[in-house]
C-alpha cells in the first residue's frame, strides 16, 4: 500500500464520518470518573448451594451492613437489594472501588418454604438459608 494513498484515505474518512471520529475522541479522552454519574449499580457476586433440606444463598457485599440490604419475596422471587447512596463530595486521587445500589431476584423453587428464610452478614458475605418444604413420602397402596 502506498503512504500517499493511506494518508488520503486516512483524510477522507475523517471528513466522511466525522460524527464517529467525534464519538471515538470523546470516549478515549473522558475520564471514567465523569461517565459514571451519580448512582453506580453494581451486581454482588452469589453461590448458590442445595442440599436435601435447604438451599443456600451466599452474596458478597463488603462494605454494606444489614441495614443496608432488603430481602423480599415477591411474586415467588426472592428480591435482594440495597439503595446505599454513598457521599460522592470526597475528592479521590484514587478511587477502584465503590459502594451503590444493586438489586439480584431469584425464582424460588417449588419446593422451597417461604417461611423458612433466615438471613445474616458475617465478613461481607450475606447468608441466606431458605428451608425446603417436606416433600411427599411415596406411598404403597396394598390391593386387598
């Protein structure tokens, strides 16, 4: 290929497309900081275990205490969530990490006991233990 050509090209391009060049330069030169506004959604890692009496839920939240999280069941979904709005007046030099609304729903099985639900947060990890429902023994029937 020849450089002339590439460099005509290369001119071309920018003024066929300039709302693109535009795009690119905006998004390679803002600072991630500015994108992200006011509110950060964030989605907590999970492990789900299941045993023959219960299921367990285990959900990462470091940094968020119990007064934080709600749990709900609406509509046979377990609803987790936490609409923790975090001062954004701090001025960073260096911010990886931050607090922020989330919100995890999970279809409850058939078989799980809506009234056998205990929750508690030990080392930023929410534990949930939802008890299964006694399922129906199979039954013999004798012909007489």
């Amino acid at each position: 290929m020849n450089h002339k050509t590439y460099r005509s090209r290369e001119r071309r391009n920018h003024v066929a497309f300039p709302q693109f060049t535009n795009m690119i330069n905006e998004i390679m030169n803002t600072p991630i900081h500015s994108v992200v506004k006011n509110k950060v959604q964030t989605i907590p890692a999970v492990n789900v275990k299941q045993d023959d009496k219960q299921y367990t839920i285990e959900m990462s939240v470091p940094g968020y205490s119990k007064k934080d999280i709600n749990i709900a069941i609406m509509d046979g979904k377990l609803v987790i969530s936490s609409e923790v709005e975090k001062s954004t007046e701090d001025t960073y030099r260096l911010k990886e990490f931050s607090y922020g609304a989330f919100n995890r729903s999970f279809n409850l099985p058939k078989d799980a006991n809506q009234e056998d639900i205990s929750a508690k947060v030990a080392n930023g990890i929410l534990h949930l233990t939802i008890g299964k429902t006694p399922e129906a023994t199979p039954k013999n029937i004798v012909i007489k």
